[in-house]
C-alpha cells in the first residue's frame, strides 16, 4: 500500500473533529475576550468628533452616482404591487382636504395678524417719533388674561 | 419684561422682520391698526347678518302673509332694530368671551384693566359708550395713539383695555413646522 495514501487517509480521518475543536476553542476564546471587554470604556476612549472630523462627506457623496442608483431600480413591479384602490378606500381623504386647507386658512390669519401687529408698530415709531419720545416698544402688559384679580404692572 | 420685550421688538423691527415675529406680544396692549381693522370687520360682519336677519323676515313674513315687506333706510323701526342689533352684537360677544368676530381674527382682546375678563356691566358700559368716541371727529380714539396703555374714551369709561391675545410666537413656530 501507498504509504502517502495512508497518510492521506489519516489527515483526511483527523481533519474533520480538528476543525470542530478549532472551532470550539475559537468560540471560547472569542467569548473571554468579549466578556473581559468593557465597550463603554473602549466608546469613552473613541473621540467621534475626531472621527467625524476626518470624514469628509461631501468627497463621500460624490462618489455617489445617484442617476446610476436610481436608473438600477426597476419602480414598475414595485407600483405594480401597490393596490391604489385599497389605498384610496383607507385614506380620509376629506381629513387630508381640511387639514391642508385648515392649515392655509391658518397660516393666512398668521400672516394678516403679523402684517397688521408691524402696522400698530409703526404707527407708534412715528406717533413717537411726532412727540419726541423715543418708542420702546408695545406697552404692557396689564396682567395674565386668564387670571382673575391680576394685578397691573403699569 | 416690558423693557426686554421692547428691545426684541424695536431689534426686529430694524432687522426688517415682522414684530411678531421676534415674540409673543400676547398680554401686551393692542395697537390702532389692529384695533381698527377689527373693527372694520366687525362693522362689516355685522351689518351683513342684520341684512340677511331682515331678509329672512320678509321672506318669512311673505311666506306668512303674502304681503312683501320694503325696509326703507329712513324707516325708523329699522334703524332702532338696527342699533339694538349693533348692541347685543357688541355686548354679548365682549361680555361672553372679550372679543368680537372681528377682533378674534386679528387675535385682540377686551379685558378689565387688571387683566382679568372684561364681564358682562363692563362689556355692556363699553358698548353704549362707544358712540362717544365717535364724537368730534373721533378724538375718544386719540387715546389710542398717544395714551400709555393705549386706551380710547370708551375703554376709559368702562374700565377696560384692549390687548393682544394671540401668540405670535406660537405662529411664527406653526409657519416654521410648516416650511420644514
């Protein structure tokens, strides 16, 4: 018989329970070394800032193809899957209708209550400016209006 | 405060922002311009629900009777139903919340002079003194102009002041939510 054969079929015989204790001791090795690590300690002694410092993200973002990105994406089977109807049918459309235009009668009060406070204000610079007295600002204010009985600061 | 919100508001209004912008004028005594396009509102508003008030009277009365009736500007029962209806417009909105229609969409207020709610006697002294300051071409609205707490005749009569109760700094974070 082939002596090198035999020694082949040795190796071959040894190697599979090797390979499992390798993996074992491995294991345990990586275990007592996670389990004697402190991370917060090893996280405290990580300046980020630094880290971040040396990170220059707009080199990052130009390396991003984002027109290659978005050409890789394939939208149809994914609006293919999207059931319109269902999503019509679970969507208040008349709450969505009233919060945006609830939202710009809003924001038009805002508007036409700020427009008009600058009014007040400059009416009284020039009122004051008329009087010779330097205008501070609007006077008061008389008291909390939803307290009771509070007394007037002026 | 007072001084500290003066100084905001006078560093805004150099910077070219809105006052209200820089911060809450909540509490703070209502200037003329808000003070006369409520009521520009409010006179507006007014006469409109009289209007449609003695419309739906004819119309009912037509319904009723068959007979039309024609409310003539110089008919004197009009003009008495006219000012009756100007006083409980006035009184019951100041005495019921401090504010008018068009006063809440300016964000002003009627309060006591303390601050606290204006109250039904003082809401209704202040409304049938208000045609006081009409007097004279309008001087009771002087007080206004050139008084420390920004007070016409009528507010001075009845005790009470006009301020703002809207919070411009609650808006201005409103519009930001809104941009972002």
């Amino acid at each position: 018989m082939d002596p090198l054969g035999r020694l082949r079929s040795v190796g071959d015989r040894l190697a599979p329970p090797a390979e499992a204790l390798a993996q074992r001791v491995a294991e345990r090795v990586a275990d007592l070394v996670v389990s004697a690590l402190d991370v917060n300690a090893l996280l405290d002694r990580v300046d980020v800032d630094a880290v971040l410092d040396r990170i220059d993200v707009d080199r990052l973002l130009d390396r991003v193809d984002v027109d290659c990105l978005l050409a890789r994406v394939d939208l149809d089977p994914i609006l293919a899957r999207v059931d319109l109807d269902e999503l019509l049918a679970q969507t208040d459309l008349g709450a969505v209708v009233a919060r945006s235009s609830g939202g710009v009668a809003s924001n038009a009060l805002d508007v036409v209550r700020s427009q008009t406070v600058g009014l007040d204000e400059f009416i009284a610079r020039w009122v004051g400016r008329l009087r010779r007295r330097p205008y501070t600002g609007p006077p008061g204010p008389p008291g909390p209006p939803d307290e009771p009985r509070a007394v007037a600061r002026s | 405060m007072t001084a500290r919100t003066g100084r905001a508001t006078a560093a805004g209004a150099r910077a070219g922002a809105p006052a209200a912008a820089q911060e809450s004028l909540q509490g703070h005594y209502a200037g003329f311009a808000s003070r006369f396009a409520a009521y520009v509102v409010d006179a507006g508003a007014s006469t409109v629900v009289f209007m449609l008030i003695l419309a739906a009277i004819s119309f009912a009365v037509s319904v009723v009777t068959g007979q039309s009736i024609n409310w003539n500007r110089n008919d004197t029962w009009a003009s008495i139903a006219y000012l009756a209806w100007l006083f409980i417009y006035f009184a019951y909105s100041w005495a019921a919340s401090g504010k008018t229609f068009g006063m809440a969409l300016l964000g002003v207020r009627v309060v006591r002079s303390d601050g606290a709610d204006a109250g039904a006697r003082r809401a209704v002294v202040r409304t049938l003194a208000l045609p006081l300051s009409f007097l004279v071409f309008g001087l009771g609205f002087v007080g206004i102009l050139l008084g420390r707490r920004r007070r016409a005749l009528h507010d001075v009569i009845a005790g009470t002041v006009v301020i703002y109760s809207w919070d411009a700094r609650a808006a201005r974070l409103r519009f930001l939510s809104r941009a972002s």
